[in-house]
C-alpha cells in the first residue's frame, strides 16, 4: 500500500522506522497496513480577512492516527512548512508515545501552514477560529483532543475552546489541553516536557553512572521545550554552555546565565545577539563537545551527515523525530552515545495532557506537587520498562521505546478485531 496522499521526507522516515520494528517483532504482514496507514485525515482551506482588508487562504490539516485505545491527541502547529505528510508522521509517533507511556488515546496531529510570527494578533485568532469551525465534526472531549506545538501556545488554544464551546452551547474544558489554568487548565502543564525531558536526563545519568555537577549541556531549539529544559538542568547542577533558536546560536564554555538570557529573550525574542555569548550556527551547536545534547527544534537534524561527529554522552531527543533512520543506523554503533528517544523523552507534555483532561471531565483540580508527581512516576515506569526491554533484546533503545509502543497497539487491534 503506497501513501501517496502522505508522502514526504518526514512520513517516509515514520513508515521506515516502523517497517523495522514490525520486521523484529515479526508482526504478521496483513496486520502491518493496519497499524501504519492513519485511520482519518482533514484538509481545509482556512481563509480569514487581513488587517489590512484583503483575503488571505491558508491550508490546514488534522490528522488522527487510530482510534483502538480511546479518542485521539495530538498538537496543532502553525509553521510556514507544514504539510499532510508531516502531519501524519507526527500521528504516528503521537500513537506510539501514548501507548508506550499507557494513556488511553491514539495519536492525532494537526497544522496550518502558515508563519504565525507574520501575523497580527488579530489576525492570529482569526485565523485559529476558523481553523477550529472547519474541525468541529471531527474533535471533541471523547473523539479527539488537540494540544500546543510549534507556533501555538495557551492563547491558541483558549480560543479553540471559546470556539468548540459557542457551536455545542456551553463550556467544554476538555476539547482541548494546554490551556490557561484560569479555563480549566493543568497547573505544570506548560513545563511539563521540559520538566520530564529534564527528569529522564537524571535517570539516564544515574544509569551511566555520571555526576550531573559541573556536567555540560547544549540545547537545539530554546523555545518552551528547551527552555524549560535548560533551566530544569540547571537546577541539577548542569552547565548549559549553548543554546539555539530559529535565527541562530550562542555559545559559551563556561556556562551561560539563564536569568540574564531569559530577560534578553523576552526583550529580542531570540538568543542571538546575547552580550555573554559568541554567536554559533545551528550546524555547530550539534556538534560541540558536550554531555547531554538536546535537540528540541524541528524534524530531521541529526543526519547521516553529522551523527558520526557528534560529541555528547546522552542524546535527549525533546523534539519530534530529531534522528533520521540513517544517523540511527550510525549512532547504533556507538557505544559511547546514550540515546533518549523522542517518543520517551519528550512524553511529559502528553502525559500531563492527559491529566488535564481527565480533570477537566471530573471538574476537580490537582495541586502542581500533584501533578509532577504523578507524571515523575509514569515517566519513571516508562523509562524502566523502555531501558529493561533494550537490554533483555540487545537492541537501541529508540527500537525498545517504539517496539512497546507499537505492540500495545497491534495488541488492542488483535483483541479488538476487525469490523464487519
């Protein structure tokens, strides 16, 4: 069965990685179509009038992977380089990470391809109702519910909330997760996977037997994600020598002060031009001499080209697919390169998803003490069960963490059966 529909570099990766974990796990071929191919996908055109009084058409799509262990999650991103394919492929990792770490949902993933930083504010909520309108007869509390991602935030989603609740006539909280607390969001939500990313980090330490004072840290991608994640280091007593957004890097060896970049942050809206730092390429960051490296942007960047000359001791994959199957290949050799895949490494923020939701249904509230610990404890299960499985089979640890995953879905379906 060709996915000609979802065709891209980043689906293609999701499907080869896949092919390969079903082919070790000897998963029978009929069953295999099943398993990948998402069960719906929506593409609308969302057109909104401009600022200033023209009208502009933007594309937008929701995909939702499977929907055998409840209904589906999965964030909405607004990037200039969404696509169907991309989409899809974020679905099934979404799948993959909810059955790993046992939350009762299949993965979903949504996008409009658009540059929101282009954008006006108004422009932004015009364009996110519409968007929701054109999803309301495929998301709901019990059908699918979206979450933050690249280019959304709290705002975002509140008005995806406003917008679902005005068609069904009252409040519905749980349409969506990530929103502000005073709508019936989740205390620690919006650190929750740099927190978890942060935790897994710790643990990974604790299994090599490294010191995390005075260890070093570089970070791909200092937005929510590895932000959260570098001050949670921090706290830990690692040095975080380089950071990296959209416009570029900075880097310095002996460690960068998170309060004074945080505040030129807020100001710049970016880590260049930081006074305590030189600049450095993206390209470059990846390959300093470090202990941890997290990449925590987009798709795709530890390649065939680079995986051979990186120079970290824990690679904490926070963002989505960071590692093509051809750097795996690479880095599977390398025993000096623990690996943290992204469908456990970055699971904090579906994990905490899901707490929000299950307290939006009840309409009672947990403390944030409660929430971190509760998600520190299925991290801390996913993570043993992930590192044991990789150790029982002799096998990489992104191959553990997918092979769970993808089992406990297979299994659902087996039991489940086909209809008619």
């Amino acid at each position: 069965m060709q996915p000609y529909l979802y065709d891209s570099p980043t689906f293609r990766m999701a499907c080869q990685q896949f092919d390969m974990v079903a082919e070790f796990m000897n998963i029978p071929e009929m069953a295999r179509n099943r398993l990948k191919m998402p069960k719906r996908a929506l593409a609308v055109s969302v057109p909104i009038r401009m600022d200033n009084g023209s009208t502009q058409v933007f594309m937008g799509y929701r995909v939702q992977h499977h929907l055998t262990l409840g209904p589906t999650k999965g964030g909405i991103r607004f990037h200039p380089e969404v696509t169907i394919g991309e989409v899809a492929a974020l679905a099934m990792w979404m799948s993959w990470k909810c059955a790993l770490v046992g939350l009762p949902y299949g993965g979903a993933k949504g996008g409009v391809t658009c540059d929101p930083k282009s954008l006006s504010l108004s422009e932004l909520e015009r364009l996110t109702r519409r968007y929701t309108q054109e999803l309301i007869p495929v998301i709901g509390p019990q059908v699918d519910i979206p979450a933050p991602d690249v280019g959304t935030n709290e705002q975002v989603m509140a008005w995806i909330m406003d917008t679902y609740s005005l068609q069904i006539g009252h409040a519905v909280p749980g349409v969506v997760t990530g929103k502000p607390v005073l709508l019936g969001g989740s205390l620690g939500r919006r650190e929750a996977t740099g927190r978890g990313l942060a935790y897994l980090v710790s643990r990974t330490m604790d299994t090599l037997g490294m010191q995390a004072e005075g260890a070093t840290a570089v970070i791909q991608g200092y937005g929510n994600v590895g932000s959260v994640a570098a001050i949670s280091m921090a706290k830990q007593g690692i040095k975080i020598i380089a950071v990296s957004d959209a416009f570029g890097g900075i880097y310095n060896p002996k460690g960068l002060d998170l309060n004074k970049l945080n505040d030129h942050v807020a100001v710049s809206r970016s880590v260049v031009g930081f006074s305590e730092a030189e600049p450095i390429t993206n390209e470059q960051l990846l390959l300093l001499p470090c202990d941890i490296l997290v990449p925590a942007a987009l798709e795709r960047q530890i390649t065939e080209g680079n995986a051979a000359k990186l120079n970290c001791r824990i690679l904490a994959e926070g963002a989505n697919g960071p590692t093509t199957p051809e750097a795996d290949a690479i880095l599977a050799q390398r025993s000096d390169i623990f690996v943290i895949p992204d469908i456990l490494c970055n699971s904090g923020g579906v994990i905490v998803s899901y707490f929000e939701w299950v307290q939006d249904l009840q309409s009672f509230f947990w403390s944030e003490g409660e929430v971190l610990d509760k998600l520190f404890r299925l991290l801390e299960q996913a993570y043993m069960q992930t590192l044991n499985h990789a150790r029982k089979h002799q096998i990489s640890m992104r191959f553990a963490a997918l092979s769970l995953g993808i089992k406990r879905v297979y299994d659902a379906k087996v039991v489940r059966g086909l209809y008619p």
